[in-house]
C-alpha cells in the first residue's frame, strides 16, 4: 500500500503565534492556497479515499483536495492532534511564557505532559494503532490528512530514522507499506 501522509495548511493560530495542539482554528487564505498547490501535486498519484482529522484546519485542508482530485474522504477520530499543551492551548505564546514558565518548559520534551494535556504514551497508542488499522486496510493508496504531533510521533515511533526537524504546512511524506513496515519514499517540505 501506498500513503501519502500530510499535514494541513497555514492556520489563523500560526499566524497569532498560539499553542495549538486540539485548539480548533480555521486554515488562512494562505493555508488554503497551500491546499490547492498540494491539490495539485497529488494529481496523478491515483490516490482511492482521503482520511482525516476532525479538526477544522485538516477537514478544510481534505475538503480542498477531495473536491480537486474527485474522490471521497472519511473523518478518522483518532488521526486528531494531541492534546500536547493542555491549559496553554489556544494561548498566546508570549503570553504562556509569562503565566507558565514551567509548563512551557516541558514542551521541550515531547513526552512530557503539560497540565491538563494527553499523556504521550496515550497518544503514541492512539496514533499507531490508527496508523495500523490504515495501513492494513483494503485500499492500494490513501491519503492522511493530520497534523504535527501525529506525523513526529509517527516517524519517532515507528519509521526509526530519527526526529523530523522540518514539518512545512502541506507538507507530503509518501510511505510504502508492506508486510508489517513502512518505508520512507520521498519528503516534500519535509527533512530530517
């Protein structure tokens, strides 16, 4: 099975320089133009179905590419962002630094957990059980439309070459998977 692994667009929280994580905001014109440019640079790869996260900025960003590649999409709950800032979420970044110094300075270890946020072990869990259920699945190439948090933990976790250090918006991961591993094809906006 093929998969194209891609993050959503510019959103309104990255441009006021809030914490996201499951903070719902909407994609920016910008963001929605991204979409469109990656629209574009999936035709042709005869992708079946596109799955995504229920927030607002990955149901905007699949709702983009599905009316332009003309194929259908399906809402996948557990493909959401984690919960990773727990009380700063939708805060002001300046703002959380001032308030709470010591929970910002968790974030710097993406297994620590922020108060209120969702354990790391919960969302590893979370993520590549969802990941497991896609990939065995009766498609021959799908697209996934998610965020940040699910695309680092899964190279973290389970393509094993080492810590993304770019993650663009729009950005496309192609992976192949067969018999139980998946294998790291090609990065668009993407690096290591």
């Amino acid at each position: 099975m093929k998969i194209y692994l891609m993050r959503h667009g510019q959103t309104t929280g990255d441009l006021e320089d809030r914490y996201g994580g499951d903070y719902d905001d909407h994609l920016t014109d910008e963001g929605r133009k991204q979409a469109e440019e990656l629209a574009q640079k999936l035709s042709g790869r005869n992708i079946e179905i596109i799955f995504h996260s229920p927030l607002l900025r990955a149901q905007e960003t699949a709702h983009i590419l599905v009316e332009s590649l003309k194929i259908p999409k399906m809402e996948i709950e557990s493909l959401r962002e984690r919960n990773a800032y727990g009380i700063l979420t939708g805060m002001m970044k300046a703002e959380a630094r001032e308030k709470y110094p010591n929970q910002v300075e968790l974030l710097k270890d993406p297994h620590n957990t922020v108060q209120g946020g969702e354990e790391y072990e919960v969302f590893r869990k979370r993520i590549l059980g969802q990941f497991e259920k896609l990939a065995n699945g009766n498609y021959q190439t799908i697209g996934v439309v998610t965020h940040g948090g699910p695309i680092y933990c899964f190279f973290r976790e389970i393509v094993g070459e080492g810590e993304l250090k770019h993650l663009g918006d729009c950005a496309i991961i192609e992976l192949e998977y067969q018999t139980g591993q998946f294998e790291l094809i090609s990065m668009d906006s993407a690096s290591y």
